[in-house]
C-alpha cells in the first residue's frame, strides 16, 4: 500500500514538481535515456513505472514506443493527461502483474519509496513483465535505512553494490550504472544512482 504522508505531498506539489522535473528532453539524464532505448525494438512495449508527471511516458511515445504509464498519484496522473495527453492507469507497485509483456521497464526514481522489505518483491514481479532480455532501468537515491525527507516523503536507501547484488540474486543482469548528484523537490543536494539491466 502507498505511504499517505508521501501520497499527500504528491497530491499538494503535483504541479510544483512538474514544474521543476517535467522536461520531454530530459538532458540532465539523456545518457541513462539513451541506455535504456538501446536495448529496445524499434515500436517496442514500454512501462514507465510512477511516472509522476509523465514527461518520460510521452518522450517514448513520440519516439515510436508502446507506452503504459503507471503512477499512484490521481494528481500526477491528471497532469500527465493536461500536459502530454498520456492517460496513466491509477495504480501501485504490487498491482503490476503483467507477464512477458514488455520490452522496456522505466523504472526512473519511483521504487526508492518502496520499504526494504517489499523492494525484492516489486523487482520480482517486474522481471515477469519483462519479455525474454528485456530491459529495466532503475533510479534510486544512495545510503543507508530508511527515513523521510524535510516533505514527509518516505524514502529507502541503498549502495550501488546492494542494488547490483540484489538485481542479480532476482535474475537480473546488470549491464551498467551511472552515478550522479542532483536536487530534487525538498532541495538537498543528494547523489543517486540509475542501473540499467536485463532479464
């Protein structure tokens, strides 16, 4: 289930963020973008996994892809449609239960609000999303535990080495990893890291 407290920030700062985050070129992260599509067929099936605004789901889009767009904010998913025309289906990690069904998971610093106890799971049922060798892109925050940010968002921490074990313990194979530092809504300087894997 959703943290409330995380939701009810979503809800208050839907257009704040996308403000600040909501950019169809994206250049800050265009090499994490450019990772992700190389493994992808041309029109392939893309899954953009809390997709928030939805300025990811419709730069897919237009570039030839399949998208699903999945968010669990009613208020995110109001503005992906106003803004971009991207109709988002209202949903949480545990309700993905496709199979084989996608080329591509967009998983961009969405499950970074999942508690350490279900992450396993959600990586678990992406992986059965993912067609054979399907790819799947993952952002998360690094450090430690679990806490919430100076909003009251719910956060959980890894290292980059936990996240490469633990993708490859799930059958993941890891094909690269890229490190940055960036601001996000509650304005700290944070470092995270985006991996880019394949079932």
């Amino acid at each position: 289930m959703s943290d409330e407290e995380t939701m009810a920030v979503y809800a208050r700062s839907a257009a704040d963020y996308a403000a600040g985050f909501s950019q169809v070129k994206d250049t800050f992260h265009e090499a994490d973008y450019e990772a992700f599509v190389e493994g992808l067929p041309k029109g392939g099936t893309v899954l953009d996994l809390g997709c928030g605004p939805g300025h990811w789901a419709a730069r897919f889009r237009d570039a030839g892809y399949r998208v699903a767009a999945v968010d669990a904010s009613p208020e995110m998913a109001a503005y992906a449609k106003d803004a971009y025309g991207i109709e988002v289906s209202i949903a949480e990690f545990d309700d993905i239960a496709a199979e084989g069904v996608f080329d591509g998971i967009w998983a961009f610093f969405s499950l970074l609000h999942a508690p350490r106890d279900d992450f396993p799971g959600h990586l678990l049922r992406l992986g059965r999303a993912l067609v054979p060798g399907g790819r799947l892109t993952l952002g998360m925050k690094l450090g430690e535990g679990e806490g919430r940010d100076e909003l009251g968002r719910f956060y959980a921490y890894y290292s980059e080495e936990e996240l490469r074990d633990l993708l490859g313990v799930l059958g993941y194979t890891v094909l690269g990893a890229r490190r940055g530092n960036g601001k996000g809504l509650a304005g700290a300087e944070e470092t995270f890291v985006v991996l880019t894997a394949h079932v």
